[in-house]
C-alpha cells in the first residue's frame, strides 16, 4: 500500500517510499506464533531500539475502561521507551490484578532479556475484552521474540492483527536541510473505532535525533490530525495506543522550530493519515470511505463532523452508494444548538446540493454518480466561522454485524 494511495493525502516532494516492512535506523523487531489467537497465527511482536539514547512519546485511549496494558504503560517513562511488545489474541481488559501483574511481567522479562529498565518497555494487547490473556504463553512468546529480531517488520506488523484484511505499514525516507532520516510504521485496527482513538495501535520509529519535547510535540500534532479523525463504528476502545520512537541513529539532529521540524512533522502527518485512512478502509464488511468537513461556527464544526461521521443513516448510505443527503442534514440537526437557526449549504464531491437549509438539487439519480467510488467526501458549511473539523469514516455493511454478532463464538 503506499502511502500516498488516498487523494486525502498529500504528496511530498521531500519524501520516498521504501518497502513498507522496513523499520528506521537503530530498530529491530520480531513476531512470532505463541498460540493465543484462534485461528493460530502470529500472534506477539517485540520492536527495539539498539540506542540508548531513544527518546520517545505516548498516547491512549481516553475511554474510562482501560486495559492492563494501557495502565502499565502510562506507569513507564513514556519519554524514553526503547522497545515495546504488543500482542495480539486477547485485550488483557477487565481481568483485575491478574492481568496487570501479567502486564508487568511482560515489561519485567522484556526489559531482562533486553538489558533495559522495566519503565523503558511500553505494552499493548488487542483481541476480545473480559477474557483471560494466558501468561506463560505470552512470556514464551516474548522470549522467542527477542530472539528473533532482526531489520524487517513483516511479521512483527503481522502479530498485531485481529479482524484486520491485511497489516498496515509503511517506511519512508526523508529529505531535510540537515540530511536524511527514516519514517517506519506499524498499525492496526478494523472494528471498535472512534474519534479519540479506535481499537488500534500504531508504532512509529525514526532514526533522526531529537529531544523529548520535540518528538512529543510531533506526536500530539500527527495524532490530532489522523487517529483522531477516524470512525468506524462510533465505539471508543479500550486500548488504544500509540508510541512513537525516535533512536538519533542517522546522526541527524532535529532542532525545535526549524525547517527539519517542519518538514519531519509533514513527513509523520503523511505517515500516520495514510494508516488511519487505511484502518477505515479496513473497517468491518467496509466498502468505501467518506471524509465530512465541516466549517463554520468553531463551537460547532467539531459536534456536527462527528454526529455525521458516526450517524448509522449516513453510514448504510455510504455503503449503498446512495445519494440520501438528507441524512447529513438529520444528522448534523441532532448537534445543532436549539436556539440557532439550521442555514447550512452541503456540498458532496464538489457539487453544492444544499444552499442555506434548502435543497437546490432534487433528483437524486443525478448525484449517484458521485458516490460510487471508494472515496467520497462532504462538505458543511454552518453559520460562523473559526471553525473546521474533519472526520474520516466508514460505511455500515451487513457484513459488519455479520461479524460483530458472532465475535466471540
């Protein structure tokens, strides 16, 4: 998959895509099969950095309902992670303290077979919720892990794998005035998703050099603009994780407010839109994929995007291919201020339909056209202005609940 594959991302000019299972400079990783998934397959991943200077960032779901992962992360230096072992098979959520010690042992026996600290290991688990993740297994797996690792990602990015089509991932190489640098990845998600995060996790790993502060402002602005912006089924999970890693293997420093900041920033954003486009797109039975913009009011946009995106109306619509504008309207009127007169235009693949509330196109068979293809983007305006937000879904198959009905048997 490249990374530029959906128009919603942009190409750049200081970018090159390499084989997308290559990792930056500094990292290694493994995946392995340790038998806790059903059908068997890879199933735990280790990633590592060999500098000891890494620095890293973190970020997490904002659900009430966490995983033992999750809490045993946000407990490690988050700034200064060197490796992380994530699993796939099982959530590790809603198993009291059984399952945090064994999110503490993963970290305590990753952390001795690496020569790390305990604080320096970040954790993530994705399968089903309320189940026992089995230990020894996953320990087992962690060891076989380590003694795997090696420059490619493949099936490392493989073990994360739940409902997902296929892995996501990708590397890059960077151009900056200072030199260059590697942008790897590692993603997953296909169900249980959200703005604030879904059922995913993603990994991402550069060699260029940076301080803390830096590498956690690059975090914050990339994940604003991409995990955040993603919904499949409105469901907010309850381990979502990102970790990005930054080893300074290529020697290359980035300085605060310069033109390599800027430019690694747009290289990360390219990276990490092109994954979460790639989770919607991967949604449960998914056949296509809409982004709503919505402009205006600044107290607005961002209640109206999400009550579109997420609007199951909407959604069935998408995935028919059917015009059925009426449901953005309806949609949007349920985030709408009672006081506030409803004066939006809506525009659907550049074609204003709507012009302050009113419908100015009638027939609908001449807008089918328009939403057949994979991707199909809306366009509100409300009253105001300020504001503008953007959500990326899915459409709602039958396949979905298909599959979502029989999950756990």
């Amino acid at each position: 998959m490249s990374v530029f594959a959906s128009r919603w991302v942009d190409r750049l000019d200081h970018v090159s895509e390499l084989r997308p299972t290559q990792l930056a400079a500094g990292f290694t990783a493994a995946g392995v099969q340790a038998g806790l998934k059903q059908p068997p397959g890879l199933d735990v991943g280790v990633l590592f950095s060999a500098e000891p200077e890494t620095v890293s960032a973190a970020r997490f779901t904002t659900n009430a309902r966490v995983g033992a992962p999750v809490i045993a992360s946000r407990e490690a230096d988050v700034t200064r992670l060197r490796a992380v072992v994530a699993n796939s098979g099982g959530s590790n959520t809603g198993d009291g303290q059984r399952g945090l010690d064994t999110a503490r042992a993963t970290q305590r026996l990753a952390a001795e077979l690496l020569g790390i600290d305990p604080g320096q290991v970040g954790v993530a688990s994705t399968g089903v919720i309320g189940t026992e993740l089995p230990r020894e297994p996953l320990l087992s797996g962690v060891r076989e892990a380590v003694q795997r690792l090696g420059d490619d990602a493949q099936n490392f990015s493989d073990a994360l794998l739940t409902s997902d089509r296929a892995p996501k991932r990708a590397c890059i190489e960077v151009t900056l005035p200072s030199g260059t640098v590697r942008v790897s990845a590692q993603a997953k998600g296909a169900g249980m998703i959200s703005p604030r995060f879904a059922t995913m996790f993603c990994f991402v790993q550069t060699d260029a050099s940076m301080s803390a502060e830096t590498i956690d402002l690059l975090t914050s602005v990339t994940v604003k603009r991409s995990f955040d912006r993603i919904s499949v089924d409105g469901q907010l999970s309850t381990s979502d994780t990102v970790f990005t890693q930054a080893s300074g293997a290529s020697g290359i420093r980035v300085e605060p407010e310069t033109e390599d900041e800027l430019l690694l920033g747009e290289a990360m954003d390219a990276v990490m839109r092109s994954l979460a486009v790639a989770i919607v797109a991967d949604g449960e039975g998914a056949k296509r994929v809409g982004r709503i913009v919505v402009r205006g009011d600044e107290r607005m946009a961002e209640p109206v995007a999400r009550a579109i995106a997420n609007s199951p109306l909407v959604k069935t619509a998408l995935h028919g291919g059917d015009p059925n504008f009426g449901r953005i309207l309806q949609a949007a009127g349920t985030a709408w201020p009672p006081s506030s007169e409803f004066a939006v235009d809506l525009e659907i693949e550049g074609r204003q339909v709507v012009s302050a509330g009113t419908a100015v196109l009638h027939d609908l068979h001449d807008l089918a056209p328009l939403v057949q293809g994979d991707e199909v983007e809306y366009v509100l305006t409300v009253p105001g202005s300020g504001g503008e937000a953007e959500v990326y879904f899915s459409d709602l198959s039958p396949e979905y609940a298909r599959f979502n009905s029989a999950y756990t048997t």
